[in-house]
C-alpha cells in the first residue's frame, strides 16, 4: 500500500486537529482546503482572518471548512499566557507570556500542549530555529529522549521505502547522542510500515579503516544494543555493505543487517543532509520530511521551499504520529 493511503487510513475518523501558524501563505491555505475537503484531518489556520480570506479569494480557495484564528486578538489568550508562565518556570514574566503567545508559532505550539491541537506544522516561511523552539520549550521530548533528531522518509514510487536520520538537527552528535537517535529512528519507522533494520553509517565497515570517527560509529552501536537489545541494528557498515546483498557477504558476512537495511544513520549532519538530497536529486526519491523525533507532541517542519503538496503530505505524517 502507498505510504499515504497507509496514513490516510490510519487517521480516518480520529478527528485529528492539525494547526498551521502560517496561514496567510498560499501553500498553507491550498493544503488546509485539501485536509479539510478530504475530511481526516481538522485544519486550524493562524493569522490575521482578513488577510487569509484575502489570500483565499485571490488563490481561489473555500476556506469555509477552515477554522481561523487570530493569535493577537484570540479569546483563549488570557489563559494561554497564565499556561505559558507556569509551563516556563519563572523563565518568562506574565508580561513577556502575553508578549510571545501573540507570536503564531508560540501560540500554535501552546494549543498542542493544552490540548486544543494535535499537531503543529510550520516552516513554510519561518526558520527551524523559529519552529523548533517553542517545542522544545513547551512542548519539550520525551522522559525517554534527551534530545530531537530529524528523519526523512524517502520513498520511490509504491515498493520502497527508507529512513534516513539525522538529516535535519544535530550537526554533530556523540556517541550516546548517535544511538539515542537510532533507537527513536527505528521507533518512526514502524509508524510509516518499515520493519527496521538500522544501520549505523560511516566510511568504515567492520574496522576495515581506523579514525577517531569510526571509533563514535562504533560506540554508538554497542551504546544502541544496549538500548534495544531487541532491535535489528549493526555498525559500522559503509552504505553499500548496508543495502547491497552482494558486498555485505563479502565485506560483512556475519551481520544480520547488511546488505538489508532499511533504516540508514548518519554519523553527522554534513553526511546526512549530502546524502539525502543526492538521494533525491540523482535517485529519484521523494524526501519526505523532516520529521522531528523524540518529542512529546507532533511539531513538524517544513523546508521554507516547500510546495503545497509538501505541506499537505507532511500535516497527514504529522496526525499519524499524534496517534
């Protein structure tokens, strides 16, 4: 089954409220009529109500099954910011609170904390930084994560189907950063149909080349069986040991994963943002993502070139990981 009927299906009737931040933008409002025609998701677009029936009637869109809500005037403010003070802990004055939940993406991320939305998506034009930190403020990761981490699902017309990880936050992350981000990546497989089989990337397979690199690569894999004995997880593999059946017996016959993996982490943020993107450009592959990972409520971001296609797909990812 294609990926997003697979989601599609596992939404339908849940009521899945997904709000938007930036919801003047076009790509935003064609992709909110969309979810909303489509009838799984329930739509909440910020921002200013005149200026999206503005941009609405000038794109030529019904925004009528649309919800709207203005963050600077909203009723729900007051409370909001009394919420926001206590969830920050003395870190913001009530007046700094009244101040930040007028700003869309504090406000979007404050209604998936108190409950009024499931999920957020946003990025379309703010930054990752701007998307990012009121979720890690508010909304924050899991007791079981220390950390975010950012995975795209990279897919090729209906039959394959991977994860890579991390291609988005962590620019440089050590060897227990590594595994924490194998395991949590092994975890969003599942929810997109990938049975995972990890492999722990780098430009050495089984000790065959010796660098204070190699040696993170390693300790993470040991650091992430102790993790998930459970899970199917081997390293250090070069990717051809990792996906060609061919070259993993010959450079690593015993593992259980190479030459089968479906789940691929990079040793950093330079490998893995390179490889990803020549995935798309020179495979084929349509990149879907990213997807932040670890934290307690689904808060996605767009990439700031994304299309309304982008959008869409991503906010039904988004509800899927609210389940």
């Amino acid at each position: 089954m294609d990926l997003f009927e697979s989601l599609s299906n596992k939404i339908a009737g849940k009521g899945l409220r997904i709000v938007f931040p930036e919801g003047t933008d076009p790509r935003i409002i064609g992709a909110a009529v969309r979810l909303a025609a489509d009838g799984e998701i329930k739509p909440l677009l910020l921002g200013d109500a005149t200026e999206i029936a503005k941009v609405a009637a000038e794109k030529g869109f019904d925004i009528t099954k649309v919800t709207v809500r203005d963050p600077k005037t909203d009723a729900f403010h007051d409370e909001m910011a009394k919420a926001f003070v206590e969830r920050r802990k003395g870190k913001a004055t009530p007046e700094q609170a009244d101040e930040m939940v007028k700003d869309p993406n504090y406000f979007g991320t404050m209604l998936v904390y108190m409950g009024k939305a499931d999920g957020m998506v946003s990025g379309a034009v703010h930054s990752t930084a701007d998307t990012v930190r009121p979720a890690l403020q508010i909304v924050k990761t899991r007791p079981d994560a220390t950390r975010i981490s950012g995975a795209f699902i990279m897919q090729r017309g209906r039959d394959e189907r991977y994860l890579f990880a991390d291609n988005a936050i962590n620019i440089d992350p050590n060897a227990q950063e590594l595994a924490e981000i194998a395991v949590e990546s092994a975890r969003t497989a599942k929810l997109f149909d990938i049975d995972p089989k990890v492999a722990m990337l780098s430009f050495s397979t089984k000790g065959s080349a010796k660098a204070p690199q190699v040696d993170k690569v390693v300790e993470a894999t040991k650091i992430a069986h102790d993790l998930k004995p459970e899970l199917a997880l081997d390293g250090e593999l070069q990717f051809d040991a990792a996906f060609v059946p061919t070259v993993a017996k010959l450079k690593a016959p015993d593992s259980q994963v190479a030459g089968q993996a479906n789940v691929f982490i990079f040793p950093d943020l330079q490998a893995g943002n390179i490889g990803y993107k020549i995935a798309q450009r020179f495979g084929g592959f349509e990149a879907i993502g990213p997807i932040l990972q670890g934290l307690n409520a689904p808060v996605a971001d767009l990439s700031r070139g994304c299309n309304e296609e982008d959008v869409y797909k991503l906010a039904i990812i988004t509800a899927a990981q609210a389940l």
